[in-house]
C-alpha cells in the first residue's frame, strides 16, 4: 500500500477525522477537498425532494458550489 493509499484509508476510517476536514474545506471554500472526501461513486438521495439526488464527484461539486 501506498503512502496516499494509507493516508486515505486513514482520512475515511475516522469520522471524526472526516467531519473535521469538512469542516475546514467550509472554512476554506476549498470546493476540491470537500469532493475529495466523497468516493467517486458516492449517491445522494433525498426521498423526499427526489429532484436533489445526485451521484459522483461531479454531483457533489455541484451541490457544494
């Protein structure tokens, strides 16, 4: 396993590790590092404003821009 590979696994194993990095991307208004802590493939679903679903890191940029 790679050093990014590592820290990766270790940035998605914490919640509270990922709640933090949320939160500084926020603070940044750094839109990369917050779609960097989605998977690529992540799904959104609002079951009760299906219009809002979204999937994948375009979707996410797209909700958080």
């Amino acid at each position: 396993m790679s050093q990014k590979q590592a820290q990766d696994v270790q940035t998605h194993s914490s919640p509270k590790l990922v709640f933090e990095r949320m939160i500084q991307a926020t603070n940044r208004h750094d839109l990369e590092a917050m779609v960097a802590l989605f998977a690529p493939d992540y799904r959104s679903e609002q079951p009760f404003h299906p219009e809002r679903n979204f999937v994948g890191s375009a979707g996410v940029r797209k909700n958080w821009n």
